[in-house]
C-alpha cells in the first residue's frame, strides 16, 4: 500500500534487445542488450539519459523497464533500474528478483561449480543485506536465527525451512554464506522472498516511507 505503479510505453524502430555475441544490432528505445559482462544472459541498458528522457514529467523513485524478447534474462542495478525480458515463461519471477537488486541491494544467493565469481574476499563482510562471510555478522539477520541452530549452517533436511548461516552464495561455493536453503534470491522455482531478504526489503520501504 506504499507503492504507486505507473506504466510508460516507448515505441521502437525494432522489437528485441541487441545481442552482441552473435552480432544482432537492434535500434530500440533503450538500445537494451545481452551479453553484459560476457554473460549471455544478462541484460542491462548503457543509455540512461535515454531512459531518464522518456521518463521525463513522470514522478518516479524505482524504474522497471521490459523488453520484448523471448530469449532468458535480466539485470537489476541497485538505485537505477530493473530490467526483465517479458515473453518467457520466466518473466515474473526474474522481474521479482531484479527487483530484490535493484530495490534493495540484495545480492544473489546461487553459485555454480562451472560458473564461479570471487567477488567477496572472505575476510571482508558483503556490505548486501542477505550476504556473509562472517567477517562482521552482526545486524544482518542474527535476529532472525533461532539459539540452537548452529552457525554456519548444515544443508540438511533438519534445518530445510529454517533461517540460518549456509555456504554457498554470491557467486562462491565456499566462504559466502545465505540465510535460507532456497529463496527468490537463490532459484526462479522457489515461490517467494525467505525471511530475510524479507526483512532486508522491509527495512528500506520503512526507512523510505515513515
């Protein structure tokens, strides 16, 4: 009841984002692309004046922008935009999960044993809400942890719907660790934000709105 939603088409010469990897050049609004940072699904826009143009005269504090393509993927840029693909089965719960960066600054939950990133160095505490490395855990979600579940958390059917501490995040299969076994932040399956990037998200809209 904190948000108002206002809806801005902007009409294009052509439909789709450009994808440069397979050297598909599209002239669209935002001239929206894949490939951002080498990752052929991550798709991000370079020209915010462009954006912030089209904005122009509408009141806005959070931008969601859609882009008509079938081909999976998305970017959310904290204090900037949230950018989502609109003709793929997935198109809902990535626009959520862009939304949990963009809006909140939460950082993602999953990490790939093909596909691993050292962003956070383990002895420096991920300044994102939903992160750690145990550097400085404190006033992130403590609160949320029940005193008999051990810290870190073991990824065990005893503690499956349980907030904890579990390795495995931000892009790191050790050293970084998440809140809950699933989350929105984690995989597009799971149904909803977990408890505490739920409190992340609550925290900012209060910090905003009160």
């Amino acid at each position: 009841d904190r948000f108002n939603v206002v809806a801005v088409m902007s009409p294009s010469e052509e439909s789709g984002p450009s994808e440069p990897s397979k050297g598909i050049w599209k002239n669209t609004a935002l001239h929206s692309n894949f490939d951002t940072f080498y990752s052929n699904r991550y798709l991000t826009t370079l020209h915010l004046k462009d954006l912030h143009d089209k904005l122009a005269g509408t009141p806005y504090e959070h931008i969601i922008v859609l882009v008509n393509t079938a081909e999976y993927g998305g970017g959310g840029i904290l204090n900037s935009y949230n950018l989502s693909m609109t003709d793929n089965p997935w198109f809902r719960p990535v626009v959520v999960h862009e939304f949990g960066h963009s809006f909140a600054g939460l950082g993602d939950e999953y990490a790939y044993e093909a596909e691993q990133i050292p962003m956070y160095p383990h002895n420096v505490e991920p300044w994102e809400p939903n992160l750690t490395t145990l550097a400085d855990f404190k006033g992130k979600w403590e609160n949320l942890i029940d005193k008999k579940t051990p810290v870190p958390t073991p990824a065990t059917g005893k503690y499956k719907n349980k907030v904890g501490v579990y390795e495995g995040a931000g892009y790191s299969l050790k050293g970084v660790y998440r809140g809950m076994q699933d989350c929105r932040m984690r995989t597009n399956q799971y149904p909803e934000f977990c408890p505490v990037c739920q409190q992340a998200i609550h925290r900012l809209i209060d910090f905003y709105t009160r």
